[in-house]
C-alpha cells in the first residue's frame, strides 16, 4: 500500500474497534479500581459494632477472691480483644443439668459487650484455655 491512499473499509473497521476497546477497558478498569479503593476506605471508616452476651460457667469451688479475679480476668480478656463492657451479672451458684468436668454446680456469670465482628471468636478461643471456666458461649443479640 503506498501513503496517502485510504485504507481498505475492512482494515479500518478492525483498527477502529480495537483502539476503542483498548480505551474502554482501560477507562474501565480504571473506574473499577477507583470504586474498590472507595469501598475499602468506607469499609474501614465504618466498623460496624455489635452487641454481644457472653454467659460463662466458673467452678463452684471458687473462693471469693478467686472468684472477683476469675471475673476481672474476663473483663480484661474482652477488652484486650477490643470489646467494651456494658454490663456484668453474676447470677451465682446454680445446679449443672449434667455434670461437666465431675462437678454438678458451677457460678454463673452473663456479660453484655459490644465489639466488631471477630470479638466473639476469640473471646471463646481465650476461655477455653482458662483453667477456670467450665463452659462459656458468646451470642451475638438481634436487635
């Protein structure tokens, strides 16, 4: 072909579609990668809270001082994991339905916290390795 003659209808078509594709997919991508970067700064500025009830079981052979260090220990497990504590009730010393670990009674105590999402899963890690507590679970409460 020599310069200055007009390309043939079919090779123009083709160059046509491929530059305009080339710049949509780069146009698009960069819109994609403008909206992720917006959603992770909206995602983290709102760390959603939620409402937790942990309820665990203490041996009933528990002193009294073991028993308010036992409950402060708690605490501090749930705030260390990034919960804040809105209310503690403990319900004392009440019949087991099945013996657990050879004991037939044990203390209870129920916590109300708030905390992100994860909270729930490693407060009930951290308990678990506690050689005070019987049982425990952490709920999350519906509003």
């Amino acid at each position: 072909m020599r310069t200055g003659q007009p390309l043939p209808p079919r090779i123009a078509i083709i160059l046509f579609t491929c530059y305009t594709h080339s710049v949509w997919a780069t146009a698009h991508t960069t819109l994609l990668c403008d909206h992720r970067a917006s959603v992770m700064e909206s995602v983290e500025e709102v760390k959603e809270l939620a409402q937790y009830e942990l309820m665990y079981i203490l041996k009933p052979d528990l002193g009294d001082e073991a028993l308010a260090s036992a409950t402060e220990r708690v605490q501090r497990t749930v705030e260390t994991a990034g919960g804040a504590i809105e209310k503690t009730d403990k319900w004392g010393r009440r019949k087991l339905a099945y013996p657990i670990n050879d004991y037939n009674e044990g203390l209870y105590v129920v916590v109300n916290f708030e905390g992100d999402g994860t909270i729930a899963n490693e407060i009930t890690r951290l308990l678990h390795i506690n050689e005070d507590v019987i049982r425990s679970m952490a709920v999350r409460c519906d509003e």
